[in-house]
C-alpha cells in the first residue's frame, strides 16, 4: 500500500481547485487564509494571547473573499434567485407635519417608519387621540366626523388612502386631520 | 398483526417445522404486508424467510431506490412486479455545488424504457438529481396512461418543451411539481397545453421558472381543478393576479406566491387581504419575491394557521420579520435569509415557541462592503425560545464553541445538524480555537443526530467525538477540515449506521480511504474529492472491494497519480456502462 502523502495545504488545493474570480479581483488562494490563522494558533500560547494578535492583523482591511468552486454549498438556483434589497433607509425618514383642526399645536411624523395606511392612521389616531372612520374608496371615511387629508406635490389637498403607500409617502408633504361638515364633504359624490 | 409477532410464532421452539408449519395463505400475507409503507420496514420483512421476501415484492407499490446506480432497472422490474410509484435519486450531492462534470450521468432514459414494457400502469416519479431529456419527458407522457405524479428536484437537461408534453398527454396528471432544476425556460406556453376539459390537478408548483405564463389560461386551470391544494407561482405573477386566483381557490392548503412588490391601492391591499383570509386550510406559505413590508400585513390572516414559512426568496429586514412572526404563534418550520439578521432571529425565538426547523440562507455572498448576516447570537436566541428544534441549517459569518454548547443543551433533541461557517477553515472567533469542542457538544449531546455538516476550523478531535459518540449518524458532510487521516478513521471505526459520507478538501489519504473498506458496502457511497487520496489507492479499493464501484473523476491538468474526485458506492449492477470520459471505473 503506497503511503499517504503528507498533507500540504498549498499544492493540494492548488492543484485541483478552480477559481472564478470576479473579474478585477485577484485570485486569492484560501490558503493564505487559512495559513493567517495557522499561524496566529501557532504563535499563540493560549487563546487570550490569539485574541491580541488577532486585534494586530485587523487593523489591515481583510484581503478579498476567495472564489471557492462550490462553496458555499447552496445550490444555482438559489444562488442566481436572491436579490438583496437596496438598503432603503440611507437617506433618513420623511419627516412630515400632522395638523388636525381644533388642536392647538402641530405634531411631525416619519412617514418611513411606517408599513402601510393602516398603520399610518392607527399611529395618528393614537397620537392625536380621537378615531378615523372606516375607509372606503366610494365614501371616503365614514363613521366619525375626521377625514385625514394630505397636500401633495402639487399642493392639492388629498384623502389619505386613494393612492399607492410608496406614491403616497413620496408625494405628502404635511397631513391634516379636517373636521366637521368639511371632512363630510370629501370623498362624496366626487 | 406485527410481521415480527408472526415470526415469532413460526420460529418456535416447540413446533416441528415439517409437520407442524404455520401456513399462512399467500394472500392473506401480502394483505397485511400491502399496509406497511416503510421501505426499511419492508427490507426487513423481505429478509425473513423465502415465503415472505415473495409476499412482500409482490405487495410492494413504491420502490425508492437511493442511487440509480446501485440496481439496475431490469433488476428492479424482475423483482418487484407490481410498481406504480418510484422514486430515483441519480448524482452525488455535491453536484448541487457544481462539483460534478455536465455529463456526468443519471439519465432516467434507460429506467423510462424498462418502465414502460414492465410498468405500465406507473402511477408516479419522484427524481432527484437525474438527467432528464424532452425526449424523455415526451416518452414519460404518452407510455404511461394512468401516470399521476411529476416531481423533478434539482434535476436538469430539460426545457419547457418537455413540460408541455407533460401537460398536453397526461390526463390523469395529479402531480406536477417542478422544484429548483436547471431548466432551460424557453417561455411559458406550456401551462396552456392543459385542455380545458382538464380538472384532476391537485398539486402545480413552477416556482423554478422565470417566463411569463398565460395568465388567463392559469386562471381558468385554477378554477376548474377543484382539488387543487398546492399552488405555487413563478415570479412572473403579479399581486393583483394573485388575488384573483385566490378568491376561486380558498381550498387551498399550500401557497407560494409570486412577485410581492407591486404597488397597490388601499383598496386593492384590502381585497388581498380578504382574499387570504378566506384560505381557511392554508398551512404553508412560500415565494413572496422581492416582498416589501408594506405588503406583509395581509397576510396576517393566514399567519395565525401557518406552520411551514418558506422565506428565503424575501430579503427581509429584522424589524419586518418581527411584525409578520408575531402573527404566527404556530409556526414549525422556517425558512429565512440572512438579511434578517440576528434581531430577527432574536424575534423568531420569542414568537415562535413550536418551532422545529430553522434554515438560514446567505443573501450577498460577494459584497465585500456590507457587514450583515447572521451569527451566533442569532442561534443561540432561537435555540432559547424554541425547544423543540430539531432540524437546523445555518449559515454564518462567525460561531464559538460555547454558543454552540449553549444551544444544544437548549435543544437537545437534533437530528439534523447543518451549520456552515461561511469562511472555511474559522476558527472560535472569541477565543480563536478551533470549532472542535461544539460539534464535540453537538455529538455528546444530541444522541439522535441523523445528519451533520460541520465546518469552520477543526482538527482530528472533532471526528474522534464524532466516531465515539454519533451512534445514530447516517449522514456526515466535511469541508476544509481534519489534520490527518486519523480523522477519517475515527469516523469510519465509530459510526455504525454511517450511509452518507461526504469530503472535500480534507487532509484524508489512501490510510483514512482504506479503513472504511468494510464499511462501504453497509453505505449508500462515499464522495471525496480534494483530498490525498491518490489512484493506486483507489485501484487497490477497487480490487479488494468487487461489489463497490470506484470511480474516480479526473480534472485538466491535474497530477496523473492523484484521485482527484472520488466516488464509491455499492452496487448489485456492476460497474456502470454509461460513464463518460472523465469518469474512471476502477
């Protein structure tokens, strides 16, 4: 029986990998980094001396992920199927003013933290203390005597709810809770 | 009556076997072997005596055959005569990683054509991990008349055109369960080829394909199949398409839906809503592509009865998968991304105490730039809040031995144990040592492990815990790990019921190949590939071992006398004749 050879990280995978680098990034072999932490194990005399010359070599920014056919195991499929979403909040909230009649001071909402209309309007409701009627797209908000209205773009006054959430958080610029025989004249007969 | 109970009366000591044999009509034997479903049961039953081995292939409706390589069709047509449902697992699992060249087999053709003149009346096909051609698709729908159930599961070699032949030619179609292949999509026409007079389907899944189908046609196949209790749509569906399917299938049981992005009125969001809260029985939910959190909320309907939620085609953040956990009180089963991040496994621990599956998926597996995933405190919060987890999959960017301790004293009662350490060859990266003592936890303490994968930096200790304590393990997959093949040897001495194995780039050579020579033929196969193992060891495997087949996949360019890829399997078939070039038989 022939004996085994002695294992030796670098020709072993060298030998049968094949790497697929995304293009402009060098190939870095996983030997290196493996090697990296051979190494830390083996200057180390126990663990907290590897956590302070682990501290050391991460000051150096960490050199690129190899491209290891096959690794992680996860299957084509998946793999060309996920997008990630965009990190949507970079840029912060949006920020609108809430005014509802007979109140004597304004309050500021973050139209972003919100998920969709219902929510929107049980965060006012809560705020301002008072209710919203149901919402129907024929009727408006019937059963109270408060309609929520917005300014839009182009500073037409609106009935919260007719349009899309993402259209809407996009064109609102202030919110006002109107009352009265005002509030009953919106969404009617329109 | 227990076949182990009938045994025992006819073995009895006091009987004369000759004189005094308990004869049991044939019929009656098979009557009650028809109720045993189990085929390990029924390997068993065969091995009692001549009488029974007959009485249970005659019984016999479901064969499943592991490897297609390991029987041959005729062998399997010979001994079972009355088949009506199979099921055929072709490639190494590594094949899924593309570690296995194009061309390599697992053509069901060969097993089509026996079928036909042996199994006529075949009812069902379940492949994994086989070659399917249209050609063989065309065949399947027109020889067998009475045919079922389709279900291809990363399988490849076809195209759409195949699907249409499917959907044109089987009148009795049941079953038709496309999942995660390599198709080639040529567009979607074929969910047309259903005539309208056809009502029998109960289970469509075509999630897997990306063009758009005709949606008028699919309307009209979901409103006249009464049955209908999985449904699952490609991306291509819209929101609002979903919606009208839904309010003329509220019997149904399984969901996936299709895209989840587009923009709705209050109004439309409403009638969604509506539309699932009518789907009384419905259990299990998946798909939900590109869903935005603003769209979530209606399905709180259906939440509170889910227990399988599939998801890892939804990029969602932690504070979205909170709000939607905390509507599913009964959730057993759950599939994420990563993109939720350790808060929202935190979540998962605190609203779902039924849970017994977690899978955590990657999502950005090449941007260098965003620091995100999960780690280990994600898993050590779920493994508080759900004790009866059983079943993980998670990947990683960092783990230390006392979070893995932490968890399965927590969860005691693994079975399957998948944790993938996303940077091979990591360490504990608190105190920077190998992952030896947590998969040495894992072992000690879950004595019912089935499965492990281990990764992450670990030396020989980790596969001496494996062969002393894994006593129940069958399946056990190794990555850039071990010191020497002394690793292997523990593994190959101390698992008994080992069936899987599989390794790549480990340090094992020819020594840690041949310590499992008398184990082989006790398992399914054996994969190694990047490892020591050179070709003389392989030959001399395969001189030792006749009833193994030993074949070994050799790469351009690689050293004559290494063995680059591995394969051993046992087989009753013989070496196989339809290998290609690159695969040698020893």
């Amino acid at each position: 029986m022939e004996g085994s050879v002695g294992y030796d990280n670098d020709l072993n995978l060298r030998a049968t990998e094949l790497r697929l680098g995304l293009p402009g990034t060098e190939p870095v072999s996983i030997v290196r980094s493996n090697k990296r932490s051979l190494q830390q194990v083996a200057d180390d005399d126990c663990g907290v001396n590897g956590c302070k010359s682990d501290d050391q070599n991460e000051t150096a920014p960490p050199p690129p992920k190899a491209q290891i056919v096959g690794w992680p195991p996860i299957r084509s499929y998946r793999k060309n199927n996920i997008q990630t979403k965009k990190n949507e909040s970079e840029g912060g909230g949006i920020y609108v003013k809430v005014s509802m009649d007979g109140a004597p001071y304004l309050r500021k909402i973050d139209l972003k933290i919100y998920s969709g209309y219902p929510e929107l309007l049980q965060a006012i409701e809560n705020m301002l203390k008072f209710t919203i009627g149901e919402y129907s797209e024929r009727e408006g908000y019937k059963g109270s005597d408060y309609a929520p209205t917005y300014e839009d773009k182009d500073g037409d006054w609106m009935l919260v709810g007719d349009v899309p959430w993402e259209m809407f958080i996009t064109s609102c610029k202030r919110l006002r809770i109107m009352k009265g025989s005002e509030a009953r004249g919106l969404g009617c007969g329109v | 009556m227990e076949p182990s109970e009938l045994k025992r009366s006819k073995d009895s000591p006091n009987l004369d076997e000759s004189t005094r044999r308990l004869s049991f009509p044939d019929e009656v034997l098979e009557r009650v072997l028809s109720l045993l479903k189990s085929h390990r049961d029924r390997s068993s039953v065969s091995l009692v005596c001549k009488d029974w081995y007959n009485a249970e292939r005659w019984s016999r409706t479901h064969v499943f055959i592991g490897n297609c390589y390991s029987v041959s069709p005729e062998i399997v047509a010979r001994r079972f005569p009355k088949i009506r449902s199979v099921t055929l697992k072709g490639k190494p699992r590594f094949s899924d990683f593309n570690l296995v060249p194009e061309n390599w087999g697992a053509d069901i053709h060969a097993w089509l054509v026996v079928f036909a003149a042996k199994y006529p009346f075949l009812e069902e096909l379940r492949l994994k991990r086989m070659a399917i051609s249209d050609e063989s698709l065309e065949f399947l729908a027109v020889s067998f008349p009475n045919f079922k159930a389709l279900s291809l599961l990363s399988c490849d070699g076809f195209s759409t055109n195949g699907l249409a032949a499917i959907a044109t030619h089987c009148k009795n179609l049941t079953e038709l369960d496309i999942q995660e292949n390599g198709i080639d999509d040529k567009g979607g026409s074929w969910l047309s080829c259903f005539p309208e007079s056809f009502t029998s389907l109960e289970v469509l899944n075509f999630a897997n394909l990306s063009s758009d189908i005709n949606f008028d046609a699919l309307e009209r196949l979901v409103g006249r199949c009464k049955s209908m209790r999985v449904l699952k749509l490609n991306r291509s569906v819209s929101l609002e398409q979903l919606q009208r399917l839904l309010v003329n299938a509220p019997q149904l049981a399984e969901l996936g839906t299709g895209s989840f992005s587009e923009e709705l009125t209050f109004r439309q969001c409403v009638e969604l809503e509506s539309a699932l809260s009518n789907c009384k029985n419905m259990h299990t939910l998946s798909g939900l592509w590109d869903a935005k959190g603003i769209y979530l909320p209606a399905l709180y309907p259906v939440c509170t009865h889910l227990t399988f939620l599939n998801l890892s085609y939804a990029a969602l953040r932690s504070d979205e998968l909170a709000k939607l956990l905390a509507h599913c009180p009964r959730l057993k089963r759950l599939w994420v991304l990563d993109t939720v991040e350790d808060k929202g496994l935190e979540a998962v621990g605190m609203n779902c105490p039924l849970l017994e599956e977690l899978r955590v998926f990657p999502a950005d597996l090449f941007d260098e730039e965003i620091i995100h995933g999960v780690t280990e405190a994600g898993f050590v919060a779920v493994s508080f809040g759900c004790p009866r987890l059983h079943y993980v999959l998670y990947f990683c960017c960092q783990m230390t031995n006392a979070a893995v301790a932490t968890i399965v004293q927590n969860c005691p009662d693994f079975t399957h144990f998948r944790l993938c350490i996303m940077n091979p060859g990591q360490p504990d990266h608190i105190t920077n040592e190998p992952m030896d003592e947590a998969f040495g936890a894992v072992v000690k303490t879950c004595t019912k492990l089935q499965r492990l994968s281990v990764s992450g930096r670990l030396t020989d200790l980790t596969f001496e815990y494996i062969g002393r304590y894994a006593k129940n393990l069958e399946t056990l997959s190794v990555a850039f790990a071990g010191s020497s093949d002394w690793g292997m040897q523990c593994v190959m001495g101390g698992c008994s019921k080992l069936r899987k194995l599989e390794i790549r780039d480990c340090p094992f050579g020819n020594a840690a190949l041949l310590s499992g020579l008398e184990k082989y033929e006790s398992m399914r196969s054996l994969w190694m590939s990047a490892c020591n193992v050179t070709m003389n060891g392989c030959r001399l495997l395969a001189r030792e071992m006749p009833r193994l087949n030993v074949e070994v996949m050799k790469e351009d360019g690689s050293d004559d006398s290494q063995a680059d890829k591995v394969y051993v399997y046992r087989s009753i078939a013989g070496p196989r004749r339809d290998a290609p070039p690159s695969v040698l038989t020893l």
